[in-house]
C-alpha cells in the first residue's frame, strides 16, 4: 500500500479532524480516562478548530493518506511560538500515525516534512510534549534528536497527565 504526504489547506479540516480523534483514542485507551479523552477530542479537534488552524499564518499541517481512496492514516501539526518572527520556534503539537500503519516509515516522512519546513524557515528549534507512557513515540522523537527539557501537566476532561517535554536544537 502506498502512502503520500502532503501540507494542509482550506479544505481538509474534516480529514484531520477524523484522524486526529480517531488517532487520539486508538493511542491513549486504556492509559487514560475514557471520559476525558471523548471530552478532549469533541473540544480540540473537532472540523472547525482544524478550518481555524489551516486560516492562521501561525500553523501549518500535514497529512498522511493512501493513494488509493485518498483515506487519512496519520497528521502532524507545527504551531509558532509568539514572537516577532514566524516560526523561529515552534511547538510540534502533533504527529500521529493509526497503529495499523506503524512501521511503514509514515512517521519518519511526516517528520522529514516537519524538519524541511523548519530548516526552510530557519527555525531554531522544536519542541513537543509527550504523554510520560507513550513510549514508542518517546523513542521515535529520540532517534530524531528531540532531549527531555522537563516535564509538564496536560489538562483533558477532567484529569491532569503527566507529559514530557522534549526539543530539538537546530
């Protein structure tokens, strides 16, 4: 099966939207509440935060689709720190993959596009928070150069988890 990736635009907010949710639940089921995560995903990732996010210079997003059927299997989503220059910095908010997919180097091509965007705009660095039990994606962010800066809390639903965040000088 082949899979291409490519930016977002105007357009694709359901398709994110859907990947996004799905990707969410399929990868924190069973470590966090359910509760929460049905709470998050319906409040951060619905069809129109994704319209609001591919309007604003400050996001850009990729998308991961089988060229047959065009069907999302994964996404990533770059967000510029604030400052006088977009995206000197910048928060890799997400880079998800369905578990299906993994192992097919979709990951690895969605962050190849991260890391071209980030050298086309002369970032200086990237940082991300990572769920504290995601340990493949701990790993994978590692193989890339990403460090442990510290550790955080993320508010979903009703609960706080314990997230690691982690960054890449470049």
């Amino acid at each position: 099966m082949e899979i291409l990736t490519r930016p977002c635009g105007p357009g694709d907010e359901r398709a994110l939207s859907l990947v996004a949710q799905a990707t969410i639940l399929e990868t924190y089921a069973g470590i966090t509440n359910g509760d929460d995560l049905i709470t998050y995903v319906n409040e951060e990732l619905t069809a129109g935060d994704f319209a609001r996010m591919l309007t604003s210079d400050r996001v850009r997003a990729w998308l991961s689709e089988t060229t047959v059927g065009k069907c999302p299997v994964g996404y990533a989503v770059a967000v510029s720190d604030e400052g006088p220059k977009l995206f000197s910095s910048f928060e890799l908010k997400r880079l998800y993959i369905f578990y299906r997919f993994h192992g097919m180097r979709i990951g690895k091509r969605l962050m190849e596009d991260v890391l071209a965007f980030a050298r086309q705009e002369n970032s200086g660095k990237i940082w991300l928070q990572v769920h504290e039990a995601n340990h493949h994606a701990i790993e994978f962010y590692k193989r890339f150069g990403f460090v442990q800066q510290g550790v955080d809390l993320f508010r979903a639903g009703d609960n706080s988890y314990r997230v690691l965040t982690l960054a890449l000088t470049l």
